[in-house]
C-alpha cells in the first residue's frame, strides 16, 4: 500500500500546492523553479475562477492561482490527460488573466485613468504526459515573447514554462544536482516511495513527507482523496481500455470508441457528484455540448 498520496490526483496537487497554509512548499518550488530569475518571499492566493465579462460567458477555473509579493501573477496547472491544444489553452487562460488586468469603465469615465501597464503573468504546466511532435521533446521548455532575431525578450509580461515528466530522466535520487531536480524527482516517483527522499538536506522535504503521509490524512482527507484517485485511476483505465479495445477493432477506432465511451461514464459520474462544467470538460475532454446530453 503507498504510504504517500499521488501528487497527480487533482485533490493531491491541491494539498501539496494549493492551501494557505503550506504555501511555503509552494513558494520554495517556484524559487526553485526560476532560480536565478527570481526569488518570492511571499504570495497570495486568489480566487481560482476568473469571473466571465458577460453573463453568457463562462468562468475559467484554475488549478492553482496566485499573486508574489512582487506583483506577478503565477497560474500553475497539471495536466495528466493528453490535450492536442493545451499550448493554445494554456495562451487563452494567460491572456484572459492580461485581459481582466484592464481597467473597467467606458471613456467618458474621466475619473478612470490606465496606462496599460501589466503585471507579468506566468504560467507553469506540470504534464504528466510527452506532447510529441507538437513541441520539442525535452522535459522543460520555457517560453517568452522575444524577437525572432536577435533571440531577446521583447516583454517579460506572458512567461510559460511546460514541464514534461515523463521526459525527466535521472531515476536515482543520487542524480538529482539541486533542489529543482529534487522535487521533479520527488513528484514523479512520490506514490511509490516507502520514505520521502532529501528531508537531510532541505526542511521544506521533511514537511512535504509529513502532509502527504496517507496514515496522517483526516477522515474528510481520505475521503476526498480517495474520490480523487477514483478519477486519475478511472482516466488511466480510459486509456488502457482503449489500447486493448483497439488491438481487437483496429488501434485508431478502437482508441476513439474506447475512449468516447469511459469519457462519457466519466463524466456522468462527474455530474451525479455535482461537479462544475469546467472541471467535467477539463477531466474528460468532452464538449459543453455533449455533457448536457447526459443530463
């Protein structure tokens, strides 16, 4: 039985990253993270739904949304289910947090005055999956708004940083040469481990072994928790239910009808258990349109 909670279950991310009162393990992964390009001292979290413009828009929910003590605003998302365009949902949800910086008021407003001056917004995307041919196979890629030529950043207010983990490759923790490495390694194999590595050398591993001892979770935790694991467990079975049903149809029906239907079951569960759109939409990749059928 693992005796650590998977960090990749949606309510095991928000544990590590995602409370208030943990959220030095969260400040130390993103110094970690932008060594030498920042540091943070302090952050806030906000509200994870960005309210819509219209009242027939909807919302955007994200995983883990907060501000530094500096000003920036940090998005971190994981991601365990393959996307085709998660690079342009990622762009979409950075450029509605631009957006919604604006200030509100029409023209002849004369007591509202904006010069467009931004707070920086990054976005980090822990994915537990390889994109493929669809982005450079390396386990991290950082991207900003530079020009083309001479390779200099033209504006430091869109920053992306995908980390991809599968491509992580040093398997021992002997391996690992600095913090950042630490936690990659620590997050890829957490579920597995018998005793959290690197609590010796850093504090910050010593309490991130005490909130995810599964023996220490509350009865509410655990039973949050398990329901969590219910899903991640629910989208692997999807997929290997998928691979199975395709070496007997052929693999690219196969995967598609396979696929189509656990994502369906998925999300009438989902439903059943009274869970937002946006969370249904983004575990099974179903549209808004499909969902409401199953209502």
């Amino acid at each position: 039985m693992p005796r650590f909670i998977n960090p990749f279950s949606d309510w095991g991310f928000k544990k590590i990253f995602g409370q208030e009162i943990n959220k030095d393990l969260l400040i130390k992964f993103l110094n970690d993270l932008l060594d030498g390009e920042h540091h943070i001292t302090d952050l806030v979290f906000k509200d994870k739904e960005q309210q819509p413009e219209a009242a027939d828009m909807r919302g955007i929910i994200y995983d883990i949304y907060c501000s530094t003590d500096k000003g920036e605003h940090i998005i971190v998302e994981m991601q365990n289910r393959y996307q085709p365009f998660f690079t342009d949902r990622s762009i979409y949800y950075a450029s509605r947090d631009i957006v919604n910086q604006g200030v509100k008021g029409t023209v002849s407003d004369t007591h509202i005055k904006w010069d467009y001056r931004l707070a920086p917004v990054y976005t980090v995307c822990l994915l537990n999956y390889d994109v493929g041919a669809h982005t450079p196979t390396k386990f991290r890629t950082d991207i900003a708004l530079m020009d083309m030529k001479d390779k200099t950043v033209f504006s430091d207010r869109l920053r992306f940083i995908y980390l991809m983990l599968p491509l992580f490759t040093k398997n021992e923790e002997d391996e690992c040469e600095n913090d950042f490495e630490r936690w990659i390694y620590i997050l890829k194999n957490m579920s597995t481990f018998e005793r959290m590595p690197f609590q010796a050398r850093n504090a910050v591993f010593k309490k991130l072994s005490e909130i995810t001892d599964i023996a220490a979770l509350s009865k509410d935790e655990r039973e949050k928790y398990d329901e969590s694991l219910k899903v991640l467990r629910d989208y692997h079975a999807t997929l290997e239910g998928a691979v199975m049903l395709g070496e007997e149809k052929g693999l690219a029906k196969g995967r598609a009808e396979g696929m189509m239907q656990r994502q369906l079951d998925i999300a009438k569960m989902m439903l059943e258990d009274g869970e937002p759109m946006a969370k249904i939409m983004r575990y099974t990749g179903l549209t808004e349109e499909e969902i409401e059928k199953l209502k």
